[in-house]
C-alpha cells in the first residue's frame, strides 16, 4: 500500500474507525523535515503491505481541524490509531524512532 492523502475531516474519522491500525503523518508542504522523511514513511507502507496496517497523510494546512482535534503542535507527527484511538505517536523526523513506533504497534 502507498501512503494516501486525506482530503476531509469525515474521510479522516471513517479511517481511523476502521477497525485496522494506521499510521498518519501529520505534515506541512513548507516544512523541510517533512520532506526528509516522507520517503521513509512511503518505504514502511511499501514495505509493510502484508500487515494489514493503513498509511495516511494529512497536510495541517488543508485541514487544520483535524490537526487541532489531536493536539498536532509540530511537524512531521506521526500517529498511530487503533478503532479511532490514538496508540501511540512521534514528533519529529527521526527515521529510527518512526520504525520503531510501527513495530511496536503491529506487533502489540
């Protein structure tokens, strides 16, 4: 699976509520560090297509009701949901600790 855009706040909601764990970058198009990592985000959800695990981005600019709504402050975040809890997180472009968030929640 590629990392998909999300265009709405529904859209967003429906995701999360699916019942399966996914993974969102929260990013902006100004940020520079977004850019870094994204790659590595792309290679994980290509990487990981077996899992069962959904790979979503969110610009904080197109919908910044959905970045207040979980406490977004900085980019990149990266957030993991599970039947539309937040189980766990990372702020930074830190390739390493965003590896480790995806192990730790597939294999949780």
């Amino acid at each position: 699976m590629t990392v998909t855009a999300v265009k709405s706040a529904e859209e967003f909601a429906t995701l999360i509520n699916s019942g399966k764990t996914v993974f969102v970058d929260f990013w902006a198009t100004w940020c520079g560090p977004c850019r870094m990592i994204s790659p590595v985000f792309e290679q994980f959800s290509s990487q990981l297509t077996d899992s069962g695990a959904e790979f979503y981005k969110v610009d904080v600019d197109e919908l910044p009701d959905v970045a207040q709504e979980w406490g977004i402050r900085a980019m990149p975040t990266f957030v993991a949901f599970k039947n539309g809890q937040k189980t766990g997180d990372l702020v930074g472009a830190n390739p390493g600790g965003l590896q480790s968030l995806i192990v730790k929640q597939l294999t949780a």
